[in-house]
C-alpha cells in the first residue's frame, strides 16, 4: 500500500510540474539617451526579491520572478552622481518605488529554438500595467539545479508609464530599456 501511494505522489509531481525557487540572480538593464550609444548610456542592477521556476518532464513551462525596484542601482557611475541617480530612478520621474516597490514577471510559455536556447514569452507588471514581454534564453537543468539566462533583451518603457516627467519629457531619453536576466533555481 506504501509502495501505491508514494508511486501516486511521484506521478503528480509529473503530471502537474515542480516548482524550483530561485536561489541566486543577476539582473542587469541599460538606458539610453536619444542616442543609443554605450557613450550615451547608464546601466545598472535590480535585485530579484523572489522567484520560482515550474519544470514539467523536466522542462522550464512556467515561472514568476519578482524584482525588488527599491534596489535599482546605477553601476556605471559612482558617489553624489550614482546617489543622484538612484534616487532619480526611484522617484515619480521613473518607478515610483514607494507606490510601486516590486515589478513582476510572469512566465506564460517557454517555446524552444534549438538546443538549449528558448523563447521565454511573459507578461511584466511594473506601475500596475502589464504587457507581454518576450526574449531569448538558455535553459538548462542539471541535477535539479535550473539555469536561466536571457541574452539581452528590450521593453518599451512607455509602455507601462515608466516616463520622464520633466519639461523635456522624454526627448532625451529612449523608450527602449535593455535587459539581462540570469536565475538559478532548485
């Protein structure tokens, strides 16, 4: 009887998926000026502040990763300018981290193109809007430990009122914002 029911469990762990927590993350972005030069550009961190990855036969098919935007951090500058910064990104003109502390990505579909390399399709939440976002990335799972690593990727920024708010508005600034994503989950 042991053997039925621990048999039953092990099925519909495959039946339904498992679920893997991250345990380690890197997120990097870039914005640019009108320009979209590395001359023209800032580029920083984001902390991701939770996260899982769901496995089906031992497949990525789903996910949420859950980004801290109270530890947005310029790492291309350093001193008053990084702090100046920082603070500028947290603030109304950008992410509004007192009103909006966390974006969140929800994997919807992992699609692959050839060998280890995916199309991870989602849906990012960042001020209460949310809008699908998609992008290339390697996946592997070895020994229960899942890796996921996007290569650079890019949103509208527009597009979830992430908006200058100044009297030059956004003439300076791109829409685009670019992306790179590592989690590691087990």
């Amino acid at each position: 009887m042991k053997k039925i029911i621990l048999g039953a469990v092990l099925m519909s762990g495959l039946a339904f998926g498992q679920t893997k927590k991250v345990t380690s993350s890197s997120v990097n972005w870039w914005g640019y000026k009108v320009a979209k030069t590395e001359a023209s550009q800032h580029y920083g961190t984001v902390a991701v502040k939770s996260g899982e990855l769901v496995l089906k036969n031992n497949k990525v098919v789903g996910g949420t990763f859950v980004l801290d935007m109270n530890s947005i951090n310029a790492t291309d500058i350093t001193g008053e300018r990084q702090t100046k910064l920082n603070a500028h990104l947290k603030n109304g003109d950008f992410f509004e981290t007192d009103k909006y502390p966390t974006a969140v990505y929800k994997i919807t579909s992992v699609k692959p193109i050839k060998g280890n390399t995916y199309q991870v399709n989602g849906n990012l939440t960042a001020k209460n809007k949310t809008n699908p976002v998609s992008f290339p990335a390697t996946i592997t799972v070895n020994k229960g430990v899942v890796t996921l690593k996007s290569e650079k990727f890019s949103f509208d920024r527009q597009k979830f009122d992430i908006a200058y708010q100044s009297a030059m508005k956004d003439v300076v600034i791109k829409d685009d914002v670019d992306m790179k994503v590592e989690v590691v989950a087990k």
